[in-house]
C-alpha cells in the first residue's frame, strides 16, 4: 500500500508538473515590450471574427480551435520566438503547450490575453 501511494504521489506530481511550463508568461507590458523585438512573431489563437474586431500590431491569426491548427503551426518557422495570446490566456496556454510539443522552443504567452492588454491601455489594430 505504502508503494502504491508513493507511485500515485510521483504520477500526480509529474502531471501537474506538464502544466504551462511550456511558454514564459508575460504581464501586458512586458509582453507589449517582447513584441517589439526584431524577429519575433505575434500569434493570435482566437477566431478570425475576434482577429477582425481587434488585434495586437503585426499580429498572424490561427484559431487554436480550428481544424487546421496543428497543421497551420507545422508551416511556421520552430526556430523562431513566437509571442502568443488569445482573449483571456486560457487558449494561448493550450497554443504554446501543442507548439511546445511540436518543437517550437522559444514561446512567450500573454497572461491575461486581450483583457489585460486593454485594461492597460495598449491598443488593438481593427481591420
């Protein structure tokens, strides 16, 4: 029994630890400041309706809920630093989890997404 408990306790540690260790969470400022760097790609993971009533300048749209997102990311550059937000942060956490798995190593997730881009005031580009 004592056995069993430890193996669960390990499993259950190794789990939790798989979580969003995937990408470096950035605050609305930092993340605005990760945008700006030379070479860095802004990826919006919302739908094309949420890209088309505002986005982050420069920002590529692939809805982490289409069909083709796992597709869509294998034609992207892994080499690349890819700064990744949705509207709240629950999406882009799944986005930069499934291109962490794909082998994309350099990801930057925007804590908050959209929400807490607008409450600090950074603006959005409309189509």
């Amino acid at each position: 029994m004592k056995k069993l408990i430890v193996v669960l306790f390990a499993s259950t540690l190794a789990l939790a630890s798989c979580g969003s260790s995937s990408a470096t969470n950035l605050g609305a400022s930092d993340f605005q400041a990760k945008t700006q760097e030379a070479g860095v790609v802004v990826l919006d993971v919302r739908t094309a309706g949420e890209f088309a009533m505002g986005h982050i300048e420069n920002a590529i749209n692939i809805n982490v809920e289409g069909m083709t997102f796992n597709s869509d990311i294998a034609q992207l550059d892994k080499t690349k630093t890819y700064a990744v937000y949705c509207h709240s942060g629950r999406r882009s956490g799944i986005a930069v989890d499934a291109m962490a798995e794909a082998g994309f190593t350099s990801l930057f997730n925007l804590e908050g997404g959209v929400e807490a881009w607008q409450s600090a005031g950074l603006s959005m580009v409309t189509q």
